[in-house]
C-alpha cells in the first residue's frame, strides 16, 4: 500500500510551486508525506502491533510537522493554503 510513482508524479504536479520543481519544494514534499501517512495509518488499523511501520510512522509524522512549520516561518499565507488543500488541521 506504499505511494506508486504514477501517484506520487501526480502529488508533484498538483503541489509544484515552479515550473522546475521535480519535487523538491517542501509543499510537494509535504502532499507526499501526507499521501505516504494516510496509507499507512490504514495499515496501522489492521495491524497494530506492527512496531517497525508504527516507528516509520511517526518519523513521515515529524518530517511533515518540520516542513510544515518551515513553511508557516516564510510564508504564512502559503501554509493556509496548503493544509486547507491537503485536508489537515492546524
């Protein structure tokens, strides 16, 4: 249940925020963490006792809050937008 390349090129194109961005940008970055951690919350749900997915869990989680809070820092408007668009709470 991981993140095809198909979906993932998909994610890039939606989020991009330059024509060169190949995923680098951290809100593309961001919506594929995001996709990566709803897959693997429903993992989680039938398999709660898998400690090696819940760790890896938690590392996307963190990643996603650090980049999150880099984007709030340099442009807050852009954060709004994002977390609204991905469907997240503040």
């Amino acid at each position: 249940m991981s993140v095809t390349k198909e979906k993932k090129s998909e994610l890039i194109k939606e989020y991009k925020t330059t024509e060169a961005d190949n995923g680098g940008s951290a809100a593309s970055q961001v919506a594929v963490l995001t996709e990566r951690i709803r897959n693997l919350t429903e993992h989680m749900k039938a398999n709660h006792k898998d400690q090696h997915s819940k760790r890896g869990l938690l590392l996307m989680v963190n990643r996603r809050k650090k980049l999150l809070a880099y984007i709030k820092r340099k442009n807050a408007a852009d954060y709004e937008e994002l977390i609204k668009k991905l469907g997240l709470r503040k």
